[in-house]
C-alpha cells in the first residue's frame, strides 16, 4: 500500500508545482495600467531613471495594484518579466508599421496602415500574444501625454523664458557688400582664396559646390536672389549654401556665421533645413541608391581579391549623441534594435537578394553576405568573426575578418572628420532634423568621392 500511493503523491506535488509556476494571464486593462505605470516613474521629474531596479519596479507594483484588480496582486518581479515580454512584441510591431509606412500606398489610410502592419507582424511573428488596434491607439495616446506632451512643454518653456528676456532687435546687415566679399574671396576669376584653399574650408572642389548651388536655385525659390519691400537686395543664393556648409563642416552654432555672412541665427537654421531637404530631394535617387549589378560585380571582385567572395559590405552602427534628448528616452537604442529598424534586410525577407556564385571551401554558395561584428544575431547573411581561436587557420580567418570588418567603422571616421556636425552632440529639437542632416551628409559625402576618386590612391 505504501508504494503504491507514493507516485500519487508525487503526482500531485508535480501538478500543484506547475499551478504555482504558471503566472496568470494579463488583461487589456491591466497591460494598460502597467503601461501607465511605467511611463509615469520612467519620466519622474525627481527621481527618473536615477534609482534601483528593486524600488522602482516596486512602486510600478504598487501602482498596478492600487489602480486595478489582481487576482492575486501582483510584485515588481512579475511586472518586470511581462513588462520584458510585451516590449519584445512591441518592439517587433513597431517593426512592422515602419515597414507598413514605407510600402504605403496612394489613398491609404491610417486603419490601412495599421492593418497592412498587422498581417506583416503575424507573417513574422506568429505568436500567442493577442493584438488590439484600440489597445494600440491607447498607449500611443499614453506615450503622447506623458511623454512627448512634457518634451513639448518644456521647449516650449525654454523658448518663452529666452523670449522674455531679451527683445529682438533689428541689426543693420549689407548683404550686397557681403555677397561681393564673398564672390572676391572664393569665386571670382582670381580670388583671394586659390582652389585649394577652397577645397581645405568647403571639403568639396568649387564646381561640386557650385553644381548644388544652381540645382537648389532652379528647384527651390528659397534659393534666388530676392528683394524687400524698400527694394533691398536679399539674401543671396552662395551666402546661404556658404552657410550651411560652413555648419556641416565645422560643426559650429548658427550664431557663429554671423560675423563672415551676416546672416541671424534664425535664418542660418532656417537655411540649414532648406537645404538638407533640397539635396535629399535632388540627389537621393542617385547616392543613396542600392548598387548597380555593374556596381556590385565590382564589389564581388574587389571581397574576392582580398580573400571573401561572396561578401557585398560591412555592416555596423555609428552613434550619434543627441544634446536634447529626453531623459525618458536615453539609452533606449542600441545595435540590435537599430538593426530590426533599418529596411536593409527587406530585400532579404522578399527573396530579392542580389544573386552569387562562389567556392568557400570548396562548397558552392548562391547568397551574398556581410561581415558583422560578434554583437550581431547568427544568421546566414552575417560572418562574423571566430571567439578565441585556437588554430593557426583559425587565427588567420580572425585576423582578416577583423580587420576588413573595420572597413565600415573607417567610413563613419571620414564621414565625421569630413562633417563635424555629426561629430560632436546634435543641438537640434526634432528628431526629423537630425535624420535629414544625416541622410545629406551621407549624400554630399558620396557626391565629394565620386569626383575626387581618380585622385586617390589605389595602391591599398
């Protein structure tokens, strides 16, 4: 008899241990109470983020269980594990409604968008978790209100108060002597200033800078000579792109062109996004676009020469610090989540990869790859470099992966040693500012190589 009942015993002991592991379920109104919860000691005025995992996930806790009904109440470890859990499917949705955006269509709504999101996010991610579109509208009405809401007011705050302090005042400007100054030094027949000089401030040969200064005046009238209504010669079109590239090169404030050009801070800014769009506008199909099949049989030679055929780039990530960042917001990016942003592997998930046909040990292989970083997910399209290796064949493929990989972390140095803008902290307020400086500098980037290539040395 005793030995029969003890698997009965143990039995039940097994099923009462998995009732008490098996967390119970959350519903729509308690995952927006922990939502809640989160965004209002994430963005605490007094504390924030400056406080221990232990008391901050506590009082998240005790928010969830006074402002809703546990069934039993719930503790700061159980609200971090669904907090974690939820933000991974988030994450992956927002994912989604970017890639939703970008393949948007003429006529679509908003519904539409979303809806296009969803089956994209279910083809990815067939999972268990329960999407609602009203609990979605709920918690970017959340994030709006306590987060982006109290961003706003306190630009909002600052320029009030930087208002009421000093008046504007009218300062007499000579855009006429200045414009003759500036043609004198840099663009008459013998300037002040030879070609090369030219070259050392602009960090572009004068006839590339000239090219997307009459591009900009035929496509934007924001770019013309103009006059005011005392008939007062304006703003000239090589004074405003003097500017801003003098911004982009050096890094400096728009108060800081003043003395040369003349021009207020307000206009030079103003300048600065006119600007960035109009090269975005203009020359963005041409280099920023993916690589020609003559352009990537190049490339495909080139990797083979230096022993990886087959490999197309390096991949990686720049960081750029943002002086005005919320604090909410700090440290919320980074290499992985950056990574399922971008729309590089897009092609890759359509079956639109660019096509290959190469021997790596003596096996064919059909797809192209990218040397990555060991941060990076395993997956077929990312080689990565061997963790402590201990034979010489080892150490050798190490050596060369590692070496070549640091091809791509060599263009973001030239990048921001060519434009110092995007060297030093971003002192912009819109996070749409900072994308179109970026996304131009890679562009005047691309257009300065694609003149200056023969002359540079190839022996490398």
């Amino acid at each position: 008899m005793s030995g029969a009942s003890e698997p009965i015993s143990d039995a039940n002991a097994n099923e009462s241990a998995q009732a008490r592991r098996k967390s119970p379920k959350w519903t729509t109104d308690q995952n927006l109470v922990l939502l809640s919860g989160w965004i209002k000691y994430e963005t605490d005025s007094m504390v924030g983020r400056n406080q221990k995992s232990e008391a901050y996930w506590s009082k998240i806790s005790e928010y969830c269980n006074e402002h809703c009904s546990f069934d039993p109440p719930r503790d700061g470890a159980s609200c971090r594990n669904h907090f974690n859990y939820m933000n991974k499917k988030l994450s992956k949705l927002t994912g989604a409604y970017d890639n939703a955006r970008r393949i948007q269509q003429s006529g679509w709504s908003e519904n539409d968008v979303m809806a296009k999101a969803i089956e994209l996010y279910s083809s990815v991610d067939p999972s268990e978790f329960p999407f609602d579109i009203e609990v979605y509208k709920k918690q970017c009405e959340l994030e709006e209100r306590y987060i982006v809401h109290r961003f706003r007011e306190r630009q909002k705050k600052i320029e009030e108060d930087h208002t009421s302090r000093s008046k504007r005042k009218y300062f007499k400007r000579d855009h006429v002597a200045v414009s003759q100054r500036l043609i004198g030094d840099y663009f008459a027949n013998q300037p002040t200033f030879d070609a090369q000089m030219f070259r050392q401030r602009f960090w572009m040969r004068k006839h590339v800078f000239l090219r997307i200064v009459g591009d900009l005046s035929s496509s934007d009238n924001y770019f013309t000579q103009r006059v005011d209504a005392e008939n007062k010669e304006g703003i000239s079109p090589l004074e405003k792109c003097t500017t801003v590239m003098r911004m982009l090169a050096y890094g400096v404030t728009a108060n800081a062109i003043n003395e040369y050009i003349k021009i207020g801070g307000t206009t030079a800014l103003e300048c600065l996004r006119r600007l960035c769009n109009g090269i975005i506008r203009l020359y963005e199909q041409e280099y920023l676009r993916a690589p020609t099949q003559d352009g990537l049989q190049k490339i495909l030679h080139v990797s083979e020469m230096r022993g990886f055929p087959g490999m197309i780039r390096s991949i990686d990530c720049m960081h750029w610090e943002w002086k005005n960042c919320p604090t909410a917001w700090e440290g919320t990016l980074n290499d992985i989540n950056v990574l399922d942003r971008l729309p590089v592997f897009d092609d890759v998930e359509q079956g639109n990869t660019p096509r290959v046909n190469c021997l790596v040990n003596q096996r064919p292989y059909d797809m192209a790859y990218y040397l990555a970083d060991g941060i990076y997910p395993c997956c077929p399209t990312f080689v990565k470099s061997i963790r402590l290796p201990q034979s010489e064949s080892d150490k050798l493929f190490a050596k060369y992966q590692e070496g070549y990989q640091k091809d791509i972390e060599r263009a973001f140095g030239v990048l921001q040693a060519r434009f110092k803008i995007i060297c030093e902290p971003a002192r912009m307020w819109e996070i749409s500012d900072l994308a179109i400086i970026m996304r131009s500098c890679i562009i005047l980037h691309n257009m300065i190589v694609e003149d200056e290539r023969d002359t540079y040395d190839q022996t490398l």
